[in-house]
C-alpha cells in the first residue's frame, strides 16, 4: 500500500521485495511496514524488538499503520472473517481497528535505529495551496 504522497528512501532499503516477502512468508508476518522515522520507540509503536531473517533485519511493533506497508491479504480477510474489524465513524482505518486487537504485531523494515525509509509530502495538506 503507498499512496500518492509517500516517497520511498532508496539510499536506505537494500533488500528486494522477493526477499522482503519471503521473510513474510517464512515468519508469518502479515503487516510490514517502511517508517517515516528513525526505528525507534516512539508514537503508538511501544516496542521495538529487533528481529532477523537471512540478512534482513526488521522491528517488532505493537501496532500497524497506514504508512508505506505490504500485508497479507488472507489475514487481514482472517481478522475481517473473526470479527475483529468493524470501522468506526472516527476510525483512522483498518490498521487501527486491528492494532487494537491484543495478540496483533507488525514488523518495520531495519534495526533500531535504521533511518527512515518512507518520506510523507502530506498531499492533502498541500491540495489547497
């Protein structure tokens, strides 16, 4: 998922998106997510564990988010299935609605402490200039 005004930080990203889905593929991760800041606690992201795969190093979070991100489509129609989402009239999206779930996790690209790896020009805010 990426939207019009998000702009990925090459200088930043070595990996391809074959390995990057293999590793989410091998370790069941069903939301990995490219960070707009520095890897690191901060925000609604509470943990920061590190986490490895073949040379791919990556972040365990608490919570998912609309920033740049592949997921798993199964799971998500999974939690949609369960029940687990139900979009409120005030709800900032589906990645809410699931990060509140108790037993969900997303993983961010790079170790504590990687630099960003998305950039956000914040379209919606320039459309009216």
């Amino acid at each position: 998922m990426l939207e019009h005004d998000w702009q990925f930080q090459s200088a930043h990203i070595n990996h391809s998106l074959d390995k990057i889905l293999l590793a989410m593929q091998i370790l069941g991760i069903y939301h990995f997510r490219f960070n707009k800041r520095t890897n690191k606690i901060g925000g609604w992201d509470k943990i920061m564990d590190p986490l490895s795969f073949k040379g791919l190093d990556m972040c365990l979070t608490n919570i998912l988010s609309n920033n740049p991100h592949v997921i798993n489509r199964k799971k998500y129609l999974q939690f949609i299935e369960a029940g687990l989402v139900q979009i409120q009239p005030i709800s900032f999206g589906i990645e809410e609605v699931i990060s509140k779930h108790p037993k969900t996790w997303g993983v961010i690209y790079g170790p504590p402490g990687h630099p960003a790896t998305v950039e956000h020009s914040d379209g919606k805010k320039k459309r009216g200039k």
